[in-house]
C-alpha cells in the first residue's frame, strides 16, 4: 500500500487538489497503475491499495497545475519521486514537502 501527504510549505498548509500518478518502471517503460488527486488535507490515503510486487515505481506529482491554479508562478511542472518496492514490505508512506522553488521527500511511517 502506497500513502501520501503533500504540503505547502510556502502557504504552511495542505495542499489540496495535487494530481499524484502511480507508475510502474520497467527499463525505460512506464506502465500507469493509478491516479488520485489530494483532498482538503493534502493526502490520498491509501493512494493505491493492495499489494504492488517488488520493483521500481515513481509518483508524479502535478505541482504546476497545482499552483498555476493558485497564481503562482513556479519553476517545476512535475516532481517525479522513484522508489523501490521490496519484499516484506507493504507498507510505503511518501510524503512530499513542496514550495514554488523547492520540494523534498521522504519515506514517511
């Protein structure tokens, strides 16, 4: 199971209405899982359910739609963040800290 938490550290706040794609990777392929869009506390909880195989994957994190949508002018379009799922694992929280200029991310609990 793959949980996220985006927030506006620019704003201090939740960043509501984040589009957040799932993607599978397989060399140079991409295969979409899932898509989901953050609610009015900046999560989609669990993003995507069930049980994801061992191997890498990235979220792709719309953050100009989201602040063009807010007036706002930013230097990013899209925030890949890829990870490796492994085995004995099901759980994966990723949040990600973003700001007009700047983002950063973590395994989250």
């Amino acid at each position: 199971m793959i949980s996220t938490h985006v927030l506006d550290t620019s704003r201090g706040a939740p960043a509501s209405g984040v589009t957040v794609r799932l993607f599978r990777i397989d060399g140079e392929e991409r295969e979409l899982l899932a898509t989901g869009q953050t609610d009015a506390d900046g999560r989609i909880a669990p993003i995507f359910g069930g049980e994801l195989e061992p191997a890498t994957y990235v979220l792709l994190f719309s953050a100009g739609a989201y602040f063009r949508a807010a007036g706002v002018a930013t230097f990013f379009d899209e925030i890949p963040v890829r990870f490796v799922i492994e085995r004995g694992l099901s759980k994966y929280h990723i949040p990600l800290l973003l700001a007009p200029f700047g983002y950063s991310t973590y395994r989250g609990s």
